[in-house]
DNA sequence: AACAAAACCAACCGCCCGCCA
DNA sequence: CTGGCGGGCGGTTGGTTTTGT
C-alpha cells in the first residue's frame, strides 16, 4: 500500500541551491548517457540530489535551447493569451514559447502578469480576485482584517486613457494566421476611465462604462476575428460557422461524456455558438511594461490555432450582456 | 543608514497518469 | 486487474534581492 517515495528522505540528500559542481556533473552525465532514468541518475552521476531535484534543474536551467533573460512585449501577449485560453495549463503554454520552461513562465505569471491582469465577469462584482496592486508600484497590502478601518484614506484616482478606434494595422492583423495575438489593443486617446490607483478596484458602474466605450469606438472591423466587441455580436457568416463547426471538434472528451445523448450534445454546441457570437469572452485588462492600459480578448474564431474552451463558455453566459 | 515590507524566483512537494510486469 | 515505477505537472515554499519608509 501506498507507493514508495520517488526520494528517500532518510537519506542525506542535498537539497537547495545547486553548486557549479553539481551542474557539471548532471550536464556530464546527461550528455554521456542521456535524459531519463532519474532515479538512479543521482546515483550512476555521483550526485546527493533527488532524481526529481536533477530532473528539474536540468529541464530549468542547463538543457541547451533555453531562453534566459526578459520576456519579450510579444511573449508576455503570448503568455497573457494562452492564459486566457487554457488557464493554468503551463506545459501547454510553454509550448507556445520555444525556450521558455513551464516554471518559468508559471513564475513570471505569478510575480508580473497576473498583477496587472483583470478579468471581467458578467456579475461585476468586485471581489478579491479584482483586486491587485499596481504591477509598477509596491504598495502595502491592505488585509482583508482591518474591518474596521475607519480612518482608511481613500484611494487616488488614476487617470487612463481609453482605446482608440480599430486601427488599419490591427484591422490586418486579424487575418494574419497568428490572429490569436494580434487582438490587444493599446489605450491612447483622449478618452477616460478612472481607476482606483491604490487598489485598481473596478466597480460595476466602470466596468459597463468601459464596455460602453468599446462598443462605441468599435468599427465593426474585424470579420469576427476577436478582439473587438461590436464584431463579435455580428451574425456569423458562413464562413465564420464552418470555423465554428471546425472548432467544436475541439471539445475533448472528457466534457463530451457530460452530455446525456447525442441531442444534449449537439443543443450544448448550438447553445454555445450563439453564445459565441453574443457574448465576448472574458475581457482581460492589463498593464504592459510602459504602463500602457491595455486589454485582450479572445472571440475563439478568426482561425487562430487557439481552441477555445468551449466547456467554460457557458459560464461566462451572461457576460456583458445589456 | 537601518529596518521592514514586498517582490522575485529557484527549488521543492505531492498528486496524477501512463506504462508495464 | 492490480500495483509499482518513472515522469510530468501545478501549487507552494523559502531564501535572496529590491524597494519603501
């Protein structure tokens, strides 16, 4: 009963940084002999590490073909978008990003990204996964203990310039085969949102004055490509129906054994086509490194290779729908 | 300058899954 | 069919660095 520990820890094994020695080593023995066998690589390598410890700092840090160093505007959209799509998938992102490590694009995510990430629900009700501090700040935390705080300052205001009209380049960039990452779109007229400069609390009044604002500078461009409200509430074409169709092929498995009969399947697939095509998905909001506003979202057609999580869809139902 | 808080990130942990005997 | 093994994955930890006061 019970399986044995991948490393035994009543062995002195160590454990911590890796000495310049220890990688010379691994990277010796890997190089001779080749990845794999990691439990008794330790052992074969003369190395006082667990298997999995080796494994890691090898698929981290010394396999050749990694990136190191900043991540590019580029791949943070890649990160922003995949995330979008697939959740916490990092594997799955990595993949999407030659040279990056899933723990490294998990740590980026978690100590850059997801701090100036904001998604928008269909409730706009602000609760602690709204809340962030400024990504380019540091700002003391405010627990969620001082109830009674009654000498709180209020927060500053933070003026933001709002998005422009679909430009020509974005425009064409939506039929560009990597469409998937050509839907941010940069905040850079005159128009404003207040946000809380403190604690970037977006309440419900700014959320729909912000929707307001994209459907109002939205041309219609786009051809259903994402990344443009007024777009994705268009009738389909055909053309955007067969990509529709093509995409629900995507629904795996594991989601397909919910439905009860081929009927409920094929109801839930109508269902969440025109869905689709009422409601945008989750609006993700976020800061690029110039403290440019910025926001994405992903209509799931305009023939990217994204699939769309059809199954999450249905959630999101009555987002921004008014 | 000193200290505390916040951020960063390498490394660890434990669960899960596929494979195979 | 069952259980062990190898490996992969995502979440978390904790030491170090940076920043704010």
């Amino acid at each position: 009963m019970g399986r044995k520990a991948c490393c035994d820890k009543s062995e002195t094994l160590k454990r911590g940084k890796w000495e310049v020695e220890e990688d010379e080593k691994l990277i010796n023995y890997i190089n001779a002999n080749g990845e794999g066998s990691w439990r008794s690589l330790p052992t074969n390598a003369g190395l006082k590490r667990c298997g999995k410890s080796c494994r890691l700092r090898w698929i981290n840090y010394l396999k050749s073909g990694l990136k190191r160093g900043s991540f590019t505007p580029h791949e943070d959209e890649t990160i922003v978008k995949f995330h979008n799509t697939f959740g916490n998938k990092w594997s799955l992102i990595a993949s999407n990003l030659p040279g990056r490590t899933d723990n490294e694009i998990k740590n980026y995510w978690n100590s850059h990204l997801s701090r100036r990430t904001y998604l928008f629900r269909s409730t706009a009700v602000v609760d602690s996964k709204f809340i962030k501090t400024h990504p380019t700040k540091r700002k003391k935390i405010v627990t969620n203990n001082n109830n009674n705080n009654n000498n709180e300052v209020p927060a500053k205001k933070k003026k933001i310039t709002s998005p422009p009209p679909v430009s020509d380049e974005r425009e064409s960039n939506t039929l560009h085969e990597d469409s998937s990452l050509s839907t941010c779109s940069s905040i850079n007229t005159a128009d404003e949102f207040m946000l809380d400069e403190e604690m970037m609390v977006w309440d419900e009044h700014t959320l729909m004055q912000f929707h307001n604002f994209l459907q109002d500078h939205d041309n219609g461009g786009g051809g259903g490509g994402g990344g443009d409200v007024a777009s994705s509430c268009l009738t389909p074409t055909n053309d955007e129906r067969e990509k529709v169709i093509v995409n629900n092929n995507n629904i795996s498995d594991e989601k397909l054994v919910k439905f009860e009969s081929e009927e409920e399947a094929e109801t839930t697939k109508t269902t969440t086509m025109q869905m689709q095509y009422s409601c945008p998905s989750p609006i993700v909001i976020y800061f690029d490194d110039d403290e440019q506003f910025r926001w994405d979202f992903d209509g799931g057609f305009g023939g990217d290779e994204v699939n769309y999580p059809w199954s999450e869809t249905k959630e999101e139902e009555t987002m921004f729908n008014i």
